[in-house]
C-alpha cells in the first residue's frame, strides 16, 4: 500500500467513524459523488448487511463486487423518489455549480437520512483561505475534480434543508483544523425527512 493508498485508507475511516452511528443494518445507502469508493468500500466492510450505490459524474474506474457503482449526467440522479434510506453527501456539494439543486436531488431520492457533510464559511472573509485548502486537497487526486468552490454559510444550508420540509436532528463540527484556523468549518448535517400527516393517517 503505497502513501496515497494509505492516505485515502486513513480518510475514509476517519468519514466512517463520523457517518456509522446514524447507519443501521439492512439499509439501502447512496454514495454521492462517490468518487473511488472509498468510503462506500469501507461502510461495507463494517457492515456487510448494507446495500451501497455510489453515484458520480467520473468513473474512477474502482470496481468493488459489493458496491454498485452509476455513472450519471451531472443533473438529475438515475433513481427513483424514495429509493434509498440513507443518502450521504460528504464534501461534495460545493464542487457542483448548483448546490441547492444537487440538495434537491439527494432529498429527492432519500426516504430517511441524509448525512451531509460540508465546509462553511463563518464569515465571507474565510472563503478566500477554503478555496485555496480545497485546490490543495483535490489538486493531487486520480481524476479532475470540479472547483467551483460554491460554499454556503452553516445558515444557508439550516434553510435550504429547513424549507424543503426535512428537520435537522444535530449538527456535528467534524472538522479536524483547529477553530481559530480562518479556512472556515466543517460539519455533519444529519437530516430526516418529516412524514407529512396525511400520509401518516393512512
């Protein structure tokens, strides 16, 4: 295992430990902007009972037998409303050049739990300091990565997921710089969808 397979090894224990508790068996989970599988390859091998798809716009080319891998366009995700019980977004949302849109999309397709997991601004300021972080941890990666560096504030995203009738259960400060660090923070929104009163009296 070389540095970087280490490395990415290292990461995606780090992303589990934050993401398992909220995980159950038997669950059918999406991977967005999954990337090479990284993560999902290492929910499974926590969890075996889980069923994961990951989604991206890049095939890196990672093949894993007990993970789905679905290549997409880049606009609406190839699943049906409701397909999955838990769907995770971790760092992915801000490389997209419409992160409300792609929230939409993964609320969409989510009949539980969305994990999302993104870095904020505390103060416009910070962008300028997440920007150049983000060049440095995706400029060495296998493939490109999109940069459109589309941050949100922690309010902006405590709307968007508000207004779209889920509720926030807790917000986690996952990240790992210090906090006077000015690169802004970043946290795990865990989200549940609310079953609307009519369909509960069915």
């Amino acid at each position: 295992m070389g540095f970087s397979d280490s490395a990415k090894t290292i990461n995606a224990r780090k992303k589990a430990d934050q993401l398992m508790p909220f995980i159950k068996h038997n669950m059918r989970v999406l991977d967005f902007g999954c990337g090479d599988l990284s993560l999902s390859k290492e929910l499974v091998r926590r969890d075996k009972t889980l069923s994961i798809t990951g989604v991206d716009v890049v095939d890196f080319n990672v093949k894993d037998i007990k993970i789905h891998f679905q290549k997409y366009d880049g606009k609406k995700i190839p699943y049906t409303h409701n397909a999955f019980d838990v769907v995770i977004s971790y760092h992915v949302l801000h490389h997209t050049d419409k992160p409300i849109g792609f929230l939409n999309e993964c609320l969409r397709v989510c009949r539980g739990k969305l994990l999302l997991v993104e870095p904020v601004y505390r103060h416009p300021v910070e962008i300028f300091g997440m920007t150049f972080m983000d060049w440095i941890f995706n400029v060495w990666k296998d493939r490109s990565i999109a940069m459109t560096y589309a941050f949100q504030s922690k309010t902006r995203w405590m709307q968007a997921i508000e207004a779209r009738g889920w509720k926030i259960e807790k917000i986690i400060d996952v990240e790992l710089l210090p906090a006077w660090f000015p690169t802004g923070r970043s946290y795990l929104f865990v989200c549940k969808k609310i079953m609307r009163k009519s369909l509960l009296m069915v």
